[in-house]
C-alpha cells in the first residue's frame, strides 16, 4: 500500500484511510462514514465523500464501480479482479493471471488502446447459494 506521511492529512482525512485500510470489505461511502464517526463524532458525509475523492486521487484508496451501483471503495492498489455476488451484494478480490492474448483479442473486438483489464464474476456467494 502507498504510504503518505500522516501530517499531509488532515484527521477526517486519516480517520477515512483508516476505516478504509482496517476493512474486510469493499465499503460504500455510507459504510465508510458510519465507521467513520465511530473514530472522530462529529465527521460529516460530505467530508468523508470528499476525503475518499481526495484518498483515491493520491493513490491512497483504490475504487470499484460497477454501472449504477453503488461505489466501493478498496485499499488494494495492485490490479486484481473482483467476483461481485447478484442476490447480496458481497464483493471479494480475486488474484487471476490474465493471459497477454486476452488482452489483445479485447483490444482488437473494442477498437480500445489496451491499458489494463479487469474481470468481474458474477454470481452467486457461497451463503446465497445454500
């Protein structure tokens, strides 16, 4: 993980990071004020949403979105892939050594100039699948 020196952040700033770093799991801006506010009371939503703007600028947080949902937020910054369950929502990384051909057939079908590639599965989670 990217480290920054903590007196370029403000409290809200760390307290954020933090909360981020600490998780188990790829939390929404809800989730990370809600922790948030258990480390500094008085924090805001607006200055969580604009900590995680400015955290993930400075490569500090990375982000996930996927279409219209929500955005969640991840404190690994290595590429990686992520499985995203349909009925609860659970999202989890997964290390997957992506073939250079694959890139390249993807390049070639898009028209895109490759610069990276990210897989999602989707699916179900072990729990909704029982």
């Amino acid at each position: 993980m990217k480290d920054i020196d903590s007196a370029g952040l403000t409290k809200q700033r760390q307290a954020v990071l933090q909360v981020i770093r600490e998780a188990d799991e790829h939390l929404t801006a809800n989730e990370v004020f809600e922790d948030a506010r258990r480390l500094l009371p008085g924090i805001s939503f607006a200055t969580v949403y604009n900590s995680l703007r400015f955290l993930k600028q400075e490569g500090l947080i990375g982000e996930v979105r996927f279409g219209n949902d929500a955005t969640r937020y991840d404190r690994k910054l290595s590429r990686h892939d992520h499985a995203l369950c349909n009925k609860c929502g659970k999202l989890v990384d997964l290390e997957l050594s992506i073939p250079v051909e694959l890139l390249e057939v993807a390049s070639d079908l898009s028209k895109f100039k490759a610069e990276s590639i990210e897989l999602t599965l989707r699916g179900l989670c072990p729990e909704c699948n029982k």
